[in-house]
C-alpha cells in the first residue's frame, strides 16, 4: 500500500473483502493499522504447502492460483483468486498449516493480514472484540461456502467446537461474551429465563488504591463465583458483558427464584476478597444489579436486555448497593 494512500481509500478497499465486510468501523481502524501491500511477481510463490497459516491476504490486482498435488510430480490447479478476494483466511483462523501452493499467475498486489504480530492468539489478546467479530464472520462465511458447494459440516466437528469456544469466551475471564448473550441464548431460551446483570460499586477505588492488578484479582474472583453458581445450579451462562459488567443468564427460572438469585449475587460480590494475592487489601465492595425475567417482563429479547443494561447503569449511577426488577411496561422496583 502506497504511503500516501487515505484511510479512506484504505477502508473502501478492506470492505470489498467478504471477511470485513460487516464489520464495525472501529474494527476496521484496528484492521486497518495490522495490514501491510506487498507486490508478488509473476511466477513467485505466496505461500507452500506445510506454511504455518500465520495470516491471509486480500487480492488487490492480479491473479493467484492454488495448486494440489495429485501424486508426486504432478499438480492440479484447485482454485484461482481474482481482484477483491480473500486467500488463506480459512487456515488462519484455524492456525492450521496450509494444505496447497499459491502461485501468482500474473503480477498481482496483495494486502497481508494480520502483520506486526505472530497470529490469531496475539490478535484476541490486543482487541478481543474485533477478534470476536472476526472470527464470527469468518464462521459464517466459511458456512456460506460450504453450503454453497451442498457440502455438510458438522457443529460437532472438533474444529467447529473449538471456533465457538474463541469467538464467545472472553480470554482474561474465562466467561462467556457479550456476544453470546446476543447472538446464542436467543436460540436456547427456556420459559421462564432470568437475566441478572451485576456490577461491583467503587471499581475504581479499589484501582486507584490497590492498582490494576488488585482490579483483575477482583474480576477473578468474581468470574469463578459466577461459574460456581452455574455449577450449582446446573443449568445457565455466566457471562462479562464489558470491563467489569457482568450477568447471570438462568433458564427455568421464575421471578421469586431469580430474585433471591440476585439478592445471593449481590451477597457475593460483597464478599469477595483478594487478600489472597494483596495481604493488605481490605476492600470491600457493594453491588448495583439489575434483574429482568422472560417473557415476563418482554418477549423481545434484545429489546430485554438493553432495557436491563439500562437499568443497571440507573442502579449504579443512583449510588449502588441496589437491585433494579423489571417489570414489562410497568417500569422498575428497587430493592
């Protein structure tokens, strides 16, 4: 890519790639500052088979093709990329070694993706959400090409497994994502399913004395207390929603359940102690909550669960220590 070449120019040219295509602007000025132009003459090779799928390109100009060995000595072309297309995104998001030998069959320009690190792991531990995004799309497009060719793929496939895993846990938690609670637990909702969001009180007072590190020791105890709940329950999702915003998704569960459920959290979060790793740290937290029940309180679940992050941040910005419920369209309790 030329140096004189506008964001503009560059982001025209990253949305015609079908992998970027719906992405986010701010992920797209991250993607934007992880690529790199090269030229590939014609003849030269892009990558052999056994490479380390360390990244994968957008073809600007020119023309790739893939070739297979048929048996020793002999090679097959499999494929042959023109100008807008995607090359090797399939192994990178695996991190699998590449199976073929790209060959330029004409001069072409390429954009290389991701450059500066050394793969996908480096990629969800510098922005995980746009990670998540990435890896999403690139699930869905592979999907699209595979059932274009009536191939069947499995959801139980090891690989298919392993991409879900990554795109919705959240790397420095171990819980589920945001992205799950939007995109997943739609399609398993069970009637009656509560929804608790929690988020510790004076967050940032504990940083401010303690450090970042004391932060982090807070996030991990709470993330394993949410796990143990789950585990104790034996059924829902313990998610992070963002920094430290978290939530308690419970299936079959009934309004006088899932208010005591919300009441324990609360407990919990007042409890947690990271003297542990911080001898000296006495911190004790409060918590804000907020508490919505389906379709008791909406059927719409997106539309729920904005209405409960609403709540939540009406809960914390009140002062704290407080639990909102909803209630449909008869508004909020406290409690």
């Amino acid at each position: 890519m030329k140096n004189d070449a506008s964001a503009c120019e560059l982001f025209a040219l990253l949305r015609k790639a079908e992998l970027f295509s719906s992405l986010l602007d701010d992920d797209l000025g991250y993607v934007a500052t992880r690529v790199a132009g090269f030229t590939l003459e014609k003849g030269k090779e892009l990558f052999r088979a056994g490479d380390e799928a360390r990244r994968f390109y957008i073809l600007k100009s020119g023309e790739i093709a893939i070739y297979r060995r048929k048996d020793p000595g002999a090679e097959i072309e499999i494929a042959r990329y023109v100008a807008g297309d995607v090359i090797g995104d399939f192994d990178f998001v695996l991190g699998s070694k590449l199976c073929d030998r790209a060959i330029a069959e004409r001069d072409a320009e390429l954009l290389a993706f991701p450059t500066g690190v050394s793969g996908m792991a480096d990629i969800e531990s510098e922005n995980p959400g746009a990670a998540a995004r990435i890896l999403l799309r690139a699930a869905a497009m592979i999907s699209s090409r595979l059932r274009a060719t009536q191939a069947l793929i499995s959801t139980n496939a090891p690989w298919v497994r392993e991409l879900r895993r990554r795109i919705y846990t959240d790397p420095s938690t171990g819980l589920l994502s945001r992205a799950f609670l939007d995109e997943e637990v739609p399609k398993s909702l069970e009637k009656p399913t509560a929804m608790i969001l929690v988020k510790p009180d004076r967050f940032k007072d504990l940083n401010d004395a303690y450090g970042h590190a004391a932060g982090d020791a807070a996030m991990s105890e709470l993330s394993a207390a949410l796990l143990s709940e789950t585990e104790r329950l034996g059924r829902g999702w313990a998610l992070r929603l963002r920094s430290n915003e978290t939530a308690l998704v419970v299936p079959r569960c009934a309004p006088p359940e899932a208010v005591d459920l919300a009441r324990r959290l609360a407990t919990l979060v007042s409890r947690l102690d990271i003297r542990e790793t911080f001898p000296h740290c006495d911190f004790r937290f409060t918590a804000s909550a907020a508490l919505a029940v389906w379709p008791d309180d909406g059927d719409d679940w997106p539309k729920l669960v904005e209405s409960a992050y609403a709540a939540l941040t009406k809960a914390w910005s009140s002062g704290g220590a407080r639990i909102y419920r909803l209630k449909g369209k008869r508004g909020e309790d406290a409690s």
